[in-house]
C-alpha cells in the first residue's frame, strides 16, 4: 500500500501528473523515497509505487496554507505542474516556493517562458539546458540508483528468466518515435546483423497513439530483412523492473535524435553495460571514451561502425562495461542528486 504523509507535515511537494512511464516519473520514483529519509518529501501523483510517498493531487485542496516551517517547496518539472503551482499558491494562497527543473534544450515557447519567469528558483540538468534559461540556475546532473541498478551475476541464467536467447544482445529502450532515433537503430543494426549470426537486437517501449504508424512500419521493415527472428520488439516494463532488462545486455544504444537529459545511458553503464549514444541531451557530459561511443545523431553508417566495434571486440566490450559502472559510481550516484536537490530545498526554506 502506497505511503500516504500527514498533509500537515510535508515540507516537500513533487508533482508528477503523467500517469505513462518517462524519464521524470522515473526520477521522481527514484528521487522522493531517498529524499523522504532526511526531510519530509512527497511525491503528488494519481499513481506511485508503494514505496514512494505520496499524495493524491485532491489532497492539495485540503491540504493546510502553511507548512511546519511556514512555506512549502513545489518542485515542477513540466509546464502543468508550473501552472497547477502558481494556481495553488495565488489562487488557493497556499504559502509556495516553486522550483523548476529544466530538461529542455531547445528555445522555450512564450507560454513556457512566461511560467519559467514566475518561479522562485530554477535547476537545469546539463550546463548545455542551462544555456537556453534567461534565469540563472542551478545545474544538477542527474544521478542513478547504483544499487537497483547493478551488474548481473549470471547473464545466462537471467537471459533464460527473461525469455531472452544467449547471445550477443545489443539494447534501444524508450518511447518509439522518430524523436528517439528508434528506426536509426534499426538501420544501423540490420546490416551488421546480416553477417553476425549471433547478433540480437532488443527494442523496447511502447509508441502512443499518434506514433504508432511508425511503430507498425519499422516492424514491417524489420520482417522484410529476413531477420526478423533475430530483431525483437518487447512491451514496455514498468520502472522498478527495467534494471534486469538492462543486465541482460552486451551493449546499450541511445539513438536519439533529440533529448531533454536522457537517464538509459546512465541505467545501462551502472549495469556494466557500454554505451552507443548520439552526441544530444546530456550525453556528451555523461559518456567518455573508456565507457562507451558518442555519433552524430541521425548517422546510422557512424553508428554502426560505433556498434561493431564493441561487437568484435569482446574484451573491449567487457571493459569498457566495468568502467561503465565505475564511472557512475564515482560521478553519478543518485545520492549526489538528491543531497544537492535537498540543500536547495533547505535553503529556500530558511529563506522564508
């Protein structure tokens, strides 16, 4: 059963209102228990794991003006839950410091901007987002969960519980759409497939409504090549699941051809898995050399040449698996986030 704080209580209000998997509801799930340890963190949302503290959105209508130290943090990381903030504190005079954290890399809309400019504090997750703020900001990298997300033991006897063949697994995981460079993956893997028998390649995701006419087609696609045994399309798993699916892998691809910040790459190297990634989001400050590949996006014939090399190369492939997982332990531990996201909370807090 999901924990349900004392609304009296909570210092803290992270709101999360898409109910499908992304990247920020994948942030927040790993985020607001860690963060519930040392201050009174809640996450609002119609939906949570169970063991993330959590408010119903409703809960907000009830909830008291004042918090135990006289306002209250709302962290926003989309443009509803700006408005819902600026709507709770001028409109129901809940006492509110809001915060939002940016992904974005790319011009912002007017309406986007005129929220941005009602916040009380911003954080950008790469110094390149921090680029397109007209506000100064606090750049926070994100961070992973380097104890979910861990090597596997046995990648054979995994393989066989995941419904997975032994073999050489090559892995593109996220939303299917254009966007996510998922049919440059396709084409950069096909040919390589050709003359590598033991090759697989994994998609996984779901496509929404509008993209689901690309989906169709890139499994059509994926049929005529004659490998189609060998290309498997997998359902979307829920965030709590994802790290078997990234343990079971050789090498991880991000193809993206934009992105806000980008959590696969780091999922995948704190599972030991190296990492093929398009030079957008946050990935030219996550990825060196020794761990993995950075190409240009929409370049398949790079990319490919980037996937072969780790393909043909086990004890490179391996190492720079191990250093993956060094990298993220060192550089990128989820604790480093949410202790950085929680001395700006403490201090906005004082500011009161």
């Amino acid at each position: 059963m999901t924990t349900r704080p004392d609304l009296a209580q909570i210092d803290v209000l992270v709101p999360n209102f898409k109910r499908r998997l992304s990247g920020v509801t994948a942030t927040i799930v790993r985020l607001v228990p860690l963060q519930a340890r040392q201050m009174a963190v809640s996450a609002v949302a119609p939906d949570m794991p169970d063991h993330v503290p959590n408010i119903l959105p409703w809960h907000l209508l009830t909830m008291p003006r004042r918090g135990p130290s006289g306002a209250r943090i709302w962290h926003a990381r989309r443009n509803t839950e700006m408005l819902a903030g600026l709507l709770l504190k001028y409109v129901l005079r809940k006492r509110l410091k809001l915060v939002f954290t940016s992904a974005s890399q790319r011009k912002h809309t007017g309406y986007t901007k005129w929220l941005i400019d009602r916040m009380d504090h911003l954080i950008a997750t790469s110094q390149k987002t921090a680029g397109y703020l007209e506000h100064p900001a606090d750049v926070i990298l994100h961070g992973i969960d380097t104890d979910q997300f861990t090597p596997s033991h046995d990648r054979t006897a995994l393989r066989a519980q995941l419904g997975l063949p032994d073999s050489v697994l090559v892995g593109c995981y996220g939303r299917i759409r254009a966007q996510k460079g998922t049919g440059d993956f396709l084409e950069a893997m096909i040919p390589l497939m050709a003359d590598r028998p033991r090759v697989h390649a994994l998609i996984m995701g779901r496509a929404t409504e509008k993209h689901a006419q690309y989906e169709r087609d890139l499994r059509a696609s994926a049929a005529q090549t004659g490998l189609g045994d060998r290309i498997h399309f997998l359902p979307e798993v829920p965030v709590q699941d994802m790290a078997d699916w990234y343990r079971a892998l050789d090498l991880f691809v991000a193809p993206q051809r934009w992105e806000g910040f980008g959590l696969t790459p780091l999922e995948a190297m704190a599972c030991a898995v190296p990492v093929v990634a398009t030079k957008v989001g946050a990935f030219p400050e996550l990825i060196t050399p020794s761990v993995g590949t950075l190409v240009d996006a929409q370049d398949a014939s790079t990319m490919a040449q980037a996937i072969a090399a780790f393909l043909d190369n086990t004890a490179h492939r391996e190492a720079a698996g191990q250093a993956a997982r060094g990298h993220c332990e060192t550089s990128f531990a989820l604790e480093r986030e949410a202790d950085a996201l929680l001395a700006i909370y403490t201090r906005l807090l004082a500011e009161d």
